[in-house]
C-alpha cells in the first residue's frame, strides 16, 4: 500500500484537508502578535513565586481536580456556589473537549470572523460561520437567528469581546441567540480583563449558558490555563472525557501564587487600555488606516486596497512582527491585527507603519 492510500484509509478527510496552525518565528522581533501581556513581574514578586514553587512535590501527580486553584477562580471571578469550573490546558482544550463530547451528526455555530480554533476543532463535524455586519462587526441577529433555527446548533460560540475584531457584541444580540438556542451557548471572555464586561452574572438566568475565560491573556500565556463555568450537570459531563491531571503541578501553584497577586495585573492591565486609546488615535491620523474600535488588547486595522502584504512585510523588516489577516478575506481583507505592548514597543511599530505607508505612497504616487 503506497503512503497517500495509507493516509487516505486511515484518517478523515477533513483532517487530511486540514493545515496545521502555524506560529511565526518571532526571534529577534519585537512581538506584538498573539495578544500577551508584555509585562513581566517585578523582582520581589518573582522571589516570592520561586518560594512557592520550592517545595512542589514534582515526584507526585499533580490533584486532578486543582481544586486550590479552582477555588481561587471562583472567588476572584464572582462565579456562585451553585455553579461548577472546569480548568483546561489553555481555552483550546476545553474547546476541544466540548467538540469532543458531541455526537458526530452535530453542527458548530459561531460569527465570521472568530477565533480560529472554533474552526479548526469543529471541522470534523458540521460548521456554520455566520457573518459579522460590515463595518461594525457586531452580530448579525437576523442571520444568526436563522441559522440557529436551520441548523439546531449543538454548541454556539461567541467570543466576547470578539477576536480578530476586538468589540463587543450586542448584549441584547446576545441574550436573544441565548434564548433561542436549543443547545449550548458558550461565551468566550478570553479578553475581559480589558472588556470590563461579562456574562458571569446572567450564568443563573439560562441553563444552556457556559462562560469561558482565560488566564493567557491577563499576562499568564506561558501557563496555558484556561477554565469554563456552568451548572454543575453540564460541568460534569466535560469532566468524564477531561484527561486526569491536566493541570500539572507547576500551573496550579504558578496560577495560584499570581491570581492572589491580582493588583499587579490590575495595574498592567490598566497601563495596556491607556496605551490602546493612544495607539487607536494614532492609527486613526495616518492616511489610508481605518482603526476599528477594541475593548481587547489589541486593534483591527485596515490598510490601503491590496497593500496590507507589503506594508507587513515592511513592518516586520523595520523590527516588528504583527498578525496579517488579510489572507482570510471577507471583511478581513487588507487587514492587520497589532496587540498592544510596552509604550516603546507600540512607538515602534507607529514608527514602522509610518515609514512604510511614505514608502507606499510615495510608490504609488510615482506610478505612471
């Protein structure tokens, strides 16, 4: 049997057709491209952080349910009693473990553009991406609404704020795609702490309702611990499929000592939302870029038609990787996606995208 029929008999065609995610080489760059916290942590907290790691028993599984740290997550989140949490490795595994829970003749719901693993993990089911209106990016409800009657979604994603797009949907989009949906509706705050916005609270109100969240984003991202709330009958029908000790000891003690240090990333997440409104003026004054508003921590920018390949590629030359999206199309066409750094970081990148878009220009202007 040659290797493509062996390939071919053994694996589904969807993963055959599928292409690996890719993560770009960021050496030697200033990185403002996966949305992190570029803040690091003072010295005497680091001191305090290696004390507590000293005395992990590394010759021991891990508890499997963290229940320290789960603890810690309900109360710093407000999430009540009556409500359980499921931790994973990363948003991705819950993702993963919530597909994985489905019967294969399910369908996957979520907006277009979204984050791009609702797609990817959903594909060897069925998969509907609804489009986002133009220019806004806000729900489409009348679409959505359809779609959920046509299709009976099993799960719904929605992130909240929204990646790539970085704004808030409609509440009241929102809560009506919760009241229709016969499945489960799942919202993804993986960005709240710069969203100040949430619907943990409404999680008592509607049995079909799971909040997501992520530490990633809050200057963790090396942990890969994310964790998902909902009535306790949903939470422990993902737990049967979780894989035992998922969290390694090392996270739950990490996540611990840092989510108990919470007013150091109140402050940090607070100097990114004021460097956000400065870069989002600053893109704004540049002829040819239209910045679309962020409750994330990061911007959505459109450049010139047909240049945002070069004008990334200029960018990254100067010192500065971000995302390019434009690839995507849709309303991601001539796209790019910058997080939020350091205040000399973000100025390097204005600097770059400046020097690029004379460059364009001046390229164009002396076209024939």
């Amino acid at each position: 049997m040659s290797e493509n029929n062996l390939l071919s008999s053994l694996f589904r065609k969807e993963v055959l057709a599928m292409s690996a995610y890719k993560v770009a080489d960021a050496t030697g760059l200033i990185k403002l491209d996966a949305m992190e916290n570029p803040y690091s942590w003072p010295e005497d907290i680091k001191k305090d952080w290696l004390e507590a790691l000293k005395d992990c028993p590394l010759n021991r599984y891990p508890d499997p349910e963290a229940r320290h740290l789960t603890a810690t997550i309900k109360r710093l989140n407000n999430i009540p009693d009556q409500f359980d949490v499921l931790l994973g490795n990363g948003s991705d595994e819950i993702i993963q473990l919530l597909l994985m829970a489905l019967p294969s003749d399910a369908c996957v719901l979520a907006p277009d553009p979204g984050f791009v693993m609702y797609k990817q993990l959903s594909l060897c089911l069925g998969y509907h991406a609804i489009p986002l209106l133009e220019g806004s990016f806000d729900l489409d409800l009348p679409a959505m609404l359809d779609a959920i009657e046509r299709h009976q979604p099993s799960v719904i994603f929605l992130a909240y704020p929204n990646n790539p797009t970085g704004n808030l949907f409609s509440e009241a989009s929102v809560l009506d795609i919760i009241k229709a949906a016969k499945g489960l509706v799942v919202i993804d705050e993986a960005y709240a702490p710069f969203a100040d916005a949430s619907f943990i609270d409404s999680l008592g109100q509607y049995d079909n309702l799971l909040v997501m969240r992520t530490v990633s984003k809050l200057g963790l991202a090396g942990l890969r611990l994310g964790y998902i709330a909902g009535t306790p009958d949903l939470i422990e029908q993902l737990d049967k499929i979780r894989l035992p000790y998922n969290i390694n000891i090392l996270t739950q003690v990490s996540a611990n000592f840092a989510l108990s240090n919470k007013v150091l990333f109140d402050r940090q997440t607070q100097q990114i939302c004021a460097e956000r409104s400065i870069v989002f003026q600053r893109l704004n004054e540049l002829s040819g870029i239209t910045a679309y508003p962020s409750a994330a921590n990061f911007i959505l920018f459109k450049t010139p038609e047909n240049r945002a390949n070069e004008i990334f590629d200029s960018i990254k030359q100067q010192g500065v990787l971000i995302k390019n999206l434009s690839a995507q199309g849709g309303l991601l066409a001539d796209c790019l996606r910058v997080t939020i750094g350091k205040p000399e970081e973000n100025a390097a990148f204005l600097a770059a995208l400046t020097n690029s878009l004379n460059t364009l220009f001046d390229y164009v202007q002396d076209k024939p």
